[in-house]
C-alpha cells in the first residue's frame, strides 16, 4: 500500500493484494514495487499541467517512466533505454 501526501491532506492511495500465505521471492517483490510505482505515476500524481517528474537524468526535458527492467523496479528513459534508475535511487532530484 503506497498513501501520497501534500501536508495532511491525501490524494489518495494505491496498491496490490496478496495472501499472506503466499512466496514471494525477491523477483516477485521487486515486480510489485514496479506495479505500485506505475500505479502512483499514472493514477495519483498530478496532471498535466505540473512539471514533469522525475525527469530524466541525461536529457533533462521528459519524465522518467516506472518500469520492470533489468530484474528491478527502475524509473526508465522511453528514448535511452540504457537510462534506469532503480526505484529509491533518485535522492533529491
């Protein structure tokens, strides 16, 4: 479950549903966490009309893109694939 804040008030939260009985290995967990990225960029960040974000480390002018890549949860460039940044890599930008 991801919950996105500005201040106190919610924009509204986000996630998967799974047994807890289930296995879950490391492929699988980083698969959810690529789920649950897309699903905060595509259904709870802002519109439009805000600043692209993250935007993308080499060529500085569009967002990254959450995606499943490489065995990881990583924001992608759509023009460099060469361009990924695992999930919780980004620190300040």
């Amino acid at each position: 479950m991801c919950s996105v804040h500005d201040g106190p008030g919610s924009w509204g939260e986000v996630g998967t549903q799974f047994d807890h009985a289930d296995v879950v290995s490391p492929d699988d967990a980083e698969r959810l966490l690529a789920d649950l990225t897309f699903n905060v960029a595509d259904n709870l960040w802002p519109d439009e009309l805000t600043d692209p974000w993250p935007l993308c480390t080499l060529h500085g002018d569009h967002p990254l893109n959450p995606r499943f890549a490489a065995g990881k949860a990583a924001w992608v460039c759509l023009r460099d694939p060469k361009v990924t940044i695992p999930v919780g890599g980004l620190g300040g930008q």
